[in-house]
C-alpha cells in the first residue's frame, strides 16, 4: 500500500502521515485540493465570525453615519464646517475602534487554529 507522503510535526519531530496514498501521493486529507477546500471553508468561518463581531458592525454603523453627516452637510448651508468636525470625530473613533480590533486580533491569532 502507497503511503501518504505528507509530513507532520508532533513535539518538534517530523513523521510520516500514516494514511493510505488517494491521489498523486497523498491521502484524502491531506491532498493539496482537499487542503484548498478546507482552507476556503476556515477563511469563510472566519469572515463571518468577524461581519458578526460587535466592533465590525460598530465601524459600519460609524462609517453610515459619517456618510449620512455628509449628505445632510450637502443638503444645508451654513453649518457645514460644524459638521465636518463632528465627522473628523466619528471617523478618529472608527481608526482607534479598528485598531484596537486589530490588535486584538493578533493576539488571539497567535495561541489559536
Ligand atoms: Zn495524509
């Protein structure tokens, strides 16, 4: 029987998949097109997960109401430049609500999947 020829890593060591070989060499799991499968379906989990995490919808909610400040500024005269500081306000809260996600983002990456 054709062994699958990926290589793991357990405590720092390589062995061998012990799976059987499925196609060009590599088991089921571990063929490069499985692989691809698995990889497309994490990275849509986790888009998901981050469009339902409070701070994503935050700076969606923030950057409507930015857009919203902009079209009232274009329909009034007079209070536009009032308005253009509020605006410079909400989109400060929006880089320091993404930096912040960011950051705390890249903690979590390290220790998890
Ligand atoms: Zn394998």
């Amino acid at each position: 029987m054709e062994q699958c020829k990926e290589m793991m890593m357990r405590n720092y060591e390589l062995y061998r998949c012990q799976n059987k070989a499925w196609k060009d060499g590599y088991c089921k799991r571990h063929h490069p097109d499985a692989k691809a499968v698995r990889e497309k379906a994490s990275n849509e989990r986790w888009k998901e997960k981050r469009r339902q995490s409070p701070e994503y919808r935050l700076s969606v909610a923030l950057k409507r109401i930015v857009a919203l400040e902009n079209r009232i500024a274009e329909l009034e005269e007079g209070g536009e430049a009032a308005l253009r500081v509020r605006r410079e306000v909400l989109e400060k809260r929006i880089a320091e609500a993404l930096t912040d996600r960011l950051a705390s983002d890249s903690l979590s990456e390290k220790g998890g999947e």
